[in-house]
C-alpha cells in the first residue's frame, strides 16, 4: 500500500468513528439480482424493482417475485408509488405513470424542468416527491406542481454525499433515508426532513455501489439494492431519532416480513 493509500485508509477510519452509526441488523442477501431503484408498496405488500432496463419486478417482502411487467420505457432509472399505480423515470428527464399491472396511464412527460438526472424517487405523505440525483450532488423535494420547495447540495452535508442514488422515507420517525454509491461512501445515510445529518452506515460488507432503498415501515425492514454487485441485502433497521411529532400517513397495514 502506498504512503497516500495509507493515509486514504487511516482518514476514512477516522471518518466512520466519528460518525453516528443507525441500528441494522443484516437479514440475508438475494445474490445476483440487480436493482437500482426500489419502492415499497403497501396496497399489495410487496417491493417494486427497477433494473435499469424496461422491466418492473413486483416482489414480496421475503424476497419472492409476484409479478413482471414491461414498462415501455427503454429504460427505468427510479420508480415510486404514486396513487393507483407508479411514477417511473428513466434518468434523463422523463417520466410516465403506469398501473400495477403496466397498463400507461399517461404519455411520458417532464415532472420538473428542474430534474434532469433523477437516481432515486419517492413520493411523500402530502404528494411532494423527495428526489436524489448525483450530478450535481442534489436532494431535492418536488411539488405537485413541478415547482422546487427544498434543494439541499450533498457534496456539504457533513460528511459529504456525493453520489445519492435511492431515497426513501419512514414514515414513523419523519427520516429520510439515502443510499450514497461507490463513488461516494457506500454508505446509508439517515437524515432529518431539513436535511440533518443523523447517521451514515457503510454498507460495502453487504455489496458494491448501493443504488436502491426501500423501507416496510411495520417491521423496520430495510431493501437495500446493489447495481454493480448485483445484489439485494435485507436488513432489520431502527431511527436513530424521531425528527417528527406525528407520524405521516403510510397506507394500509402490512406486517407481513
């Protein structure tokens, strides 16, 4: 190892013993299985995967694929849970709404000017979006409306995150929960509705380039998808702090795990 590998090596230890850690507990890992955007979906008790090609997989919360369905876009970059059916986008600006079963709903169409290069997606309780992209390092939230309500920079957060690729949100604690690929940490950061710091997790003992997340907020499981490393690691997490007083509206019940 050279004298400036060394000295990489010795920060970043650094680094990781001085942050806060959020409590997760490893399940087990589906190998060879690649999803770079996850969403989890009350109404059917399942998790929706992206590939980052046509398809959308519908699994259960064990891992198990329900349903598969051409989505006829060329390709889906991110996915989230919208009203009756998903909101996919295809990371370069484009969007379309499609049923559960892939019936379109609408033709593809811009949600945002503002968006461009959209890694991850997730549809808040009040029908804002929380979207992650990675160049620049963004976290933003998106009205209805198409309108910018919040943009935080990654790259300034403490520590930086300089690759978001997934975004979810619990529904319990008010948290918000971002994978950071291996460009950046490989990490799971957990961070306040303002964009706080909480805690960052690594994550690189349970795959390579962390690109989805997705939260069944009944039991605290946590999805976590691997594009390089080709890979699905299931995880039981805690928040590290409730940052909300009420908890937001999440769906039905779903308890299944």
């Amino acid at each position: 190892m050279t004298y400036t590998a060394r000295i990489c090596a010795v920060t970043t230890a650094l680094l990781w013993s001085q942050m806060a850690q959020a409590e997760l507990w490893h399940r087990f890992t589906i190998p060879d299985f690649r999803a770079v955007s996850l969403a989890y979906d009350a109404e059917v008790c399942g998790i929706w995967v992206a590939n980052e090609g046509p398809e959308i997989i519908l699994m259960n919360t064990g891992g198990s694929e329900i349903l598969r369905f051409d989505s006829g876009m060329r390709s889906v970059r991110s996915l989230t849970v919208d009203g009756d059916g998903l909101l996919l986008a295809n990371g370069w600006g484009d969007f379309k709404r499609v049923t559960r079963t892939g019936r379109p709903i609408d033709e593809e169409f811009q949600l945002s000017v503002s968006l461009y290069d959209t890694e991850g997606l997730h549809r808040d309780a009040d029908g804002s979006f929380l979207v992650v992209e990675d160049d620049p390092s963004r976290l933003l939230r998106i009205a209805p409306d198409g309108s910018v309500i919040m943009e935080l920079f990654g790259d300034r957060f403490n520590p930086p995150m300089v690759e978001p690729q997934g975004v979810t949100r619990d529904p319990y604690s008010g948290n918000i929960l971002v994978v950071d690929d291996n460009e950046g940490l490989n990490s799971l950061f957990e961070l306040a509705p303002d964009g706080r710091v909480l805690s960052v997790s690594p994550l690189s003992a349970y795959g390579r380039d962390a690109e989805g997340v997705a939260l069944q907020p009944e039991t605290g499981v946590l999805f976590v998808g691997f594009d390089s490393g080709r890979a699905l690691a299931i995880f039981d997490w805690m928040p590290t702090e409730n940052t909300i007083e009420t908890p937001l509206a999440r769906g039905p019940d779903c308890a299944l795990s």
